[in-house]
C-alpha cells in the first residue's frame, strides 16, 4: 500500500506539473500571435498612409493636366498661375513629392524582400 501511494503521489505531482507547462506554453504562444497581429497591424497602418499620400501627391501633380484636357480655357489659366509660383518652392514640392514616393517603393520592395 504504501509503494503504491507513493507511486500515485508522484503520478498526481506529474500532471500537476505537465499541466502548469502547457498552461505555460499556452500563455506564451497567445502572448506570440498578439505581438504578431500588433505588429502587422502598425504594418498596415503604414501601408494605407503611404496610399493616401501617394494618391493625394499623384492627384495635385496631374490635375492640372486634367484640367487644361477637359477644360482648356481654366487649364490655361493654371499653367500662367503655376509660372508665377517660384523656382525654389516647385523644386522643394517635387522633392518632397519625389521622397514620399521613393520611400513607399523601398519600403514596399523591402517588405517583399524579406519575405
């Protein structure tokens, strides 16, 4: 009687053990997936930024062109407004419109890179 106490004794203390790993386990791996969504969560966030500005600078960079196709006389009037803007202001808005979409191209090619 009492090897067999003993032997269910140690057999109680073992599961009891297995049982707080695999809680263990468990907590750990949830505590993997939620830091993986979080992650791909800002990912995303990034992603659909980048999409609006891309979308909001391709728009102010080509209506003018819109317009003066569907409408000649006020396009007209954009390509003199736009020779009286300054140098130093059009080159500073096409390099700032340049770098948002660089960046965007390098961060989306990096991301299919690594995989």
């Amino acid at each position: 009687m009492g090897l067999g106490l003993i032997t269910a004794g140690i057999g109680l203390v073992k599961s009891v053990i297995e049982g707080k790993a695999k809680k263990v386990q468990a907590n750990a791996d949830a505590e993997t997936r939620q830091a993986d969504n979080r992650a791909k969560i800002r990912v995303e966030r990034v992603k659909n930024a980048s999409k609006v500005l891309r979308f909001y600078s391709y728009f102010m960079f080509s209506a003018p062109i819109w317009v003066t196709v569907l409408f000649p006389d006020h396009g007209a009037r954009i390509w003199v407004n736009l020779e009286a803007v300054p140098d130093w202001y059009k080159m500073t808005f096409l390099s700032m419109n340049g770098a948002l979409w660089a960046l965007a191209e390098t961060h989306n090619l990096y991301q299919k890179i690594r995989g």
